[in-house]
C-alpha cells in the first residue's frame, strides 16, 4: 500500500446513515482515525437530524437533505 492510497482511505467523501429498526434517539457515526474532506457530501434523512461536536461542543447542526460540506483539513 502507497501513500496515497493510505491516504485516500482515511479521508470521508460521503457520510450517510440509515436506521435499520427505527428506533435510535442517538448515534455516534464511527470516523476511526478518518477525517472529513472539503466538498464531502453528508446526507440527513427526513426523520434526521446530523449534530457535528469538536472538543464535546456542537459546532454545526444539519437538518434533512444533502449538505456539502466545508471544513479546514485539506487533503494531502
């Protein structure tokens, strides 16, 4: 595996969730280590709501639809 590749792998180009049983109030989506790109599109469900936390503070919150997102991490 390349740098690049390794790379590439842990930066997130979309972030999508659907809730198979209907009934979670709260989940926190797994980023193991990977982080957001610029222009990364986040899709939030008609029945959702997507809060972002940076240091245990919300820092943005998403209603239903498809957001592009900006961030300030740049890929390599």
């Amino acid at each position: 595996m390349g740098l690049f590749s390794f790379v590439k792998s842990q930066l997130l180009k979309s972030i999508d969730w659907t809730d198979p049983s209907s009934n979670t109030m709260v989940y926190k989506y797994p980023m193991d280590g990977r982080e957001i790109m610029i222009g990364s599109k986040l899709t939030v469900r008609e029945s959702q709501v997507a809060v972002f936390m940076v240091k245990g503070k919300i820092a943005d919150v998403f209603g239903p639809g498809i957001h592009t997102l900006i961030v300030n991490n740049l890929p390599i």
